[in-house]
C-alpha cells in the first residue's frame, strides 16, 4: 500500500510523547523529494520513447502499405493522404528527375491552400489506402 503524504512527512520527524514535532530532518526529506523528482523525469522520459517507438513502428507497417498502394498507381491518378495536421489531401501522382522512392511525389487538388507551389512529398505512411479507409 503506498503511502500518504502525510506519513511520509511524519517518517521524518522526531516527535515527543505528547504527539509535538520536536524537530524535522530536512536534509534527508530533501534528498527524498529530489530521489522522486529525478524518478519522475526518468519515467516520463522512458515512457515518451516507448510511445515514439510504438507510433514508428506502428508507421513503418503503414509505410509498406502505402509505397505499395502509390507504385501501384499510374502517372495522374488522384489519390488521397493524411497531412501532418490531420487534413485530408486529395492529390495526384506525379513523376520527378528524383526516383528515390522515399516519399510520395504528388500534386495537391483539393484539401490544402496551396500557397508557391501544389507539389507536395507525403511520407508512404501518410498515404490512404481504400482498402484501409473502410
């Protein structure tokens, strides 16, 4: 059973017959509060990795999906992805001098305010496969 904070605080007081805090070991409490401080940033760090690990791995099984869904698409064929922000994009496929393959090169048609340029690179793992979206 974990304890209050009230017992915590008493577990480092000195008290008298009467119940009297006589004196309070502040050194140790101090040292106790900065061990918990020092606890908690290390859990909170543990845990940020774990779910940036999850949200990877879970984008890397999207990614395969994706690149296959885009090669399968012909030149101007319109498809649809994720933005980062949560909009959907409607765009179509394009060619680039760049054949790397590390991105989804496309042109945006609708679901963006296109500002210089409607050329946009999406990640394999942002791209909506039909077959998903039901």
């Amino acid at each position: 059973m974990a304890m209050t904070k009230e017992q915590v605080i008493e577990s480092f007081a000195t008290v008298d017959e009467n119940g009297n805090v006589t004196d309070f070991n502040f050194d140790d409490f101090d040292q106790l509060v900065k061990d918990l401080v020092e606890a908690r940033k290390n859990m909170r760090a543990d845990a940020k990795e774990a779910k940036k690990a999850k949200k990877a791995e879970e984008n890397e099984a999207k990614a395969e999906t994706g690149k296959k869904y885009y090669d399968s698409l012909k030149t101007g064929a319109e498809f649809k992805y994720v933005a980062s922000d949560g909009t959907v994009v409607t765009a179509i496929k394009i060619t680039t001098k760049s054949n790397s393959g590390l991105s989804a090169a496309c042109e945006v048609v609708a679901g963006l305010e296109v500002k210089k340029s409607a050329k946009r690179y999406p990640k394999f793992y942002q791209v909506i496969v039909p077959a998903m979206a039901a």
